[in-house]
C-alpha cells in the first residue's frame, strides 16, 4: 500500500495528467497498485513523499549509473546554470562533449545531440533513409527505441512479417514499412533479407544490442556478429540503439563488449548525466546527409542543452576512472548469485539474465531468449514479487519486462539487504501459493 500523500497526489494527478503519470510504466499498472510518489534521492537510496526509504534499482531507468544526486554532477549543473540554462546557440561544452563520447566509442565518427531516445532513434532512422534511399526498417519483436510512430510496431502473424501499428494513432501505411523479426533467430533474419519482396529495400536494422526491453535478454553468441554480415552485404545500415546500453555494460557499451561495430548508434540516459541529452551518431559520410550540410533534416530547440552538457560531460569523466566497470560488475554478479540462491531456497522458478549491470529476474521456468520465452513469464507472480520487495524498502523498475540496474552507489551491504527482503518476497510469494 502506498502512504497517504503518495495516494492523495496520485488522486490529483489523475485529475490532470492522463493516467496520472508523464510516462505510462510509472503508473504500476502491469504491478498492481497505486505508483508512490518520489520526493528525493541520494546514492543509492530514494525517499518517497510519505517518507520512506528504498534502495533503488530503478535509477531513473538506467540514467542515475552514479547513483542519485552525486554531488560532482550537481555541482557541475550549478556551476553552468549560473551562466544560464540555454542559448540555442552553438558552445564550447557541446564541443567538449561530442569529443569525449566520439573518444568511447569510436564508431560515432560525426554524432549530434537531441533531448530523449526517442528524439536519437527517430533521427537515426530518417538519416539512414536519407542515406540509402530505401523506405524499410527492421526491428526486433518486443524491441523498444521510443514512441515515434516508424518504431511502434509490432509483428503481426508469421515469423517476419510486415508491422502491424503497436499504437492507435499510428497509420497502417506507417507500420507497414516497418518489419519485425523475433531476436536471436539469424535464420529469420537472413529469410528476410533474402527474400526477393525486400530485397534492395531495406534502409536499416535496429537492434538493441542487448535487449532491455523485454526485460534483460544478451545476444546469442554470434548473432550480432550475423547481423552485421546481412546488412553489409545488402547495404542496409546496421543501428544499434544504446540507449540502455551505452555506458551502461561497458565504456564503450554493447558494441565494445561485443565487438560489432553498427554503422550508427543512438545513446541516451546515462549520457545525459540524469538531464535531457541523448546522442545519435556512426559514420562520416552516412551522418553528411543532415542539415545544414545534406538533405535530411533533423533538429531541435534545446538539443545540446549547456546544463545537460555539464550533467554528461561530469558523468563520463567520473565513468572513465579506472576500476569503473570492474566495480559495477562486482556489485552486479554478487546481487546476481545472492538472487539465485534466495530462489532457490524459496523454491520458486526464476531466470535471471545479466549483462554488467543490467539485469532481469523471470519468473519462468525456462531459459528466457527472445519476447516469446519472456512473455511465458509469470507476470502476476513478479507484480507480486514487486509489491512484497516494495513493502521491504526495494524498489524495483514496475514491470516483469524491463532491466533493473546497478549503480556506483550501492555497496555489498546495499547488495546483501535486497537478497535478504528478496528471500523474505520470495518465500512470502511461494507460501501464499501466489
Ligand atoms: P526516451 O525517449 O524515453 O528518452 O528513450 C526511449 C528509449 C530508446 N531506446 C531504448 C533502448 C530505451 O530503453 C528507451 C526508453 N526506455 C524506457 C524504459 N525501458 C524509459 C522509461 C519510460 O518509458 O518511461
């Protein structure tokens, strides 16, 4: 149950946002009950507006990687806010920034900044239809790159198929162009590209690398490796959407830890530092085509924002230091093995995938490898899984089908109070045969 002032804001809220949230996860609707309320959060810790304290796994999904409130980051936003919050106006901190990102990850041979995701993948997606002169997408069933109207769609019937809308208000025709293959299954996407209806038609494949959408899913081995063989050899572009992932599995994100080079990238989250910033961007001569220089336009009244800079630019620095990644990958495996062994002593079916630090825990009985393994999950048992670690000062992202997150913040002690409220969930949901 929620505290009376989450309850009594919800109640207003719905008076005057649609489903009383800015963004429809947060509404707990797939996890039962009402959503609380958050007032502050420092490190690894959020308090909501009742007062109660949380170890948070959510991180504003996947941004806050240093946890809440780091005062090097604050600071950094304070300082450039003194000097104002946005020109619109080219400046040096954008430089700077656009210099440290090309330097992790290299791919981004030109990159330009945008405010969210979706505003990284949706440009990202115009400029490789730009480039190609090619209409056709493809996407990963249970793959999610943002609203915009070309990325929701879904598969419709058969293995890869011409989308149908994942949304009212997206156009037939839109979606039409827009085709969605399961992850994991190379022999499905190689019938695609060999198929002679798609042949030469195809202007990009968009994958997030590592699948966070449908809950945390890595790629099989060497299938990310064939994707990018299929869209070299026909001429697609190969985009990855790292989102999520940049920074997040690696310095240089999925592509680094992988080893697959995309020919463009689209990064958000952790890259803005907890502001709006979020980053599309690969090679020279595909990311020519925008404005003002090529035909593609593509632009944005606070894209680069000087205080967003600051944010990112701060973050990145502090990500770079040695021992970065090895850290959150202690953190990660220990609250991995911890999870294990609390599901098994409560004798309750879990698969947990990981990649760093991003995880997942199903509540299936099976290996979880694509959206249709992720989808036999049970969701009832994980909304009240959910419920039961919220009530033990745990909170989880409100949704069977999205990745929890580890940050710099949290310690071992951090660490081993969830697997403990977890075995306490866990028995508590076996018991109740729920
Ligand atoms: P935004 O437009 O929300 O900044 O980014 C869209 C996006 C693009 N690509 C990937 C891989 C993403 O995960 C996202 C957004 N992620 C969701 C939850 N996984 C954000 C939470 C929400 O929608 O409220």
């Amino acid at each position: 149950m929620t505290g009376p002032r989450s309850a009594e804001l919800f109640r207003r809220a719905r008076d005057v946002i649609p489903g009383g949230v800015n963004s429809p996860v947060r509404a707990f609707r797939s996890v039962g009950g009402e959503p609380i309320f958050l007032a502050r959060g420092a490190g690894a810790r959020v308090w909501d507006v009742d007062g109660r304290e949380y170890l948070d796994y959510v991180g504003s999904w996947g941004p806050l990687v240093l946890g809440h409130a780091h005062p090097e980051v604050i600071e950094a936003i304070r300082e450039a806010a003194a000097d104002g919050t946005t020109f619109g106006a080219p400046t040096e901190r954008e430089v700077r920034f656009a210099e440290l990102v090309r330097s992790a990850v290299p791919s981004l041979e030109r990159l330009r900044c945008v405010s969210s995701g979706t505003e990284a993948t949706m440009s990202a997606l115009r400029v490789a239809r730009g480039f190609t002169g090619r209409d056709r997408i493809v996407k990963i069933d249970g793959g999610y790159h943002g609203h915009a109207d070309v990325l929701l769609v879904e598969a419709g019937s058969g293995a890869a198929t011409l989308g149908i809308p994942g949304s009212a208000g997206v156009p037939a025709d839109v979606a039409r162009n827009t085709l969605v293959v399961p992850w994991n299954d190379l022999p499905a996407m190689r019938a695609l590209f060999a198929a002679p209806e798609h042949r030469g038609k195809i202007a990009a494949v968009i994958v997030e690398p590592v699948c966070g959408n449908i809950g945390c899913v890595p790629p099989a081995p060497g299938y990310l490796e064939g994707l990018r063989e299929l869209t070299r050899e026909d001429g697609a572009l190969l985009v990855f959407d790292e989102v999520m992932t940049g920074f997040r599995v690696a310095w240089g994100g999925a592509q680094a830890r992988f080893g697959v080079r995309p020919d463009l990238t689209c990064l958000g989250k952790i890259v803005g530092g907890g502001l709006p910033a979020a980053v599309f961007g690969g090679r020279a001569d595909v990311m020519a085509k925008l404005a003002p220089e090529g035909p593609v336009y593509q632009a944005g009244t606070l894209s680069g924002n000087p205080l967003a800079m600051a944010a990112g630019l701060k973050t990145l620095e502090l990500l770079a230091r040695p021992g970065t990644y090895e850290r959150l990958e202690t953190l990660s495996a220990r609250l991995e093995a911890g999870l294990r062994g609390a599901a098994e002593r409560a004798g309750v079916a879990v698969h947990l995938n990981r990649v760093g630090a991003m995880f997942t825990a199903f509540f299936a009985e099976h290996a979880v490898v694509d959206y249709a393994t992720a989808k036999q999950s049970d969701t009832a048992r994980f909304g009240r899984y959910f419920r039961a670690m919220l009530e033990r000062g745990v909170y989880l992202a409100p949704s069977q089908f999205e990745a929890a997150f580890m940050s710099l913040a949290h310690t071992e002690a951090d660490v081993d109070a969830t697997v403990s409220a977890a075995a306490s969930a866990l028995a508590a949901c076996s018991s109740a045969g729920a």
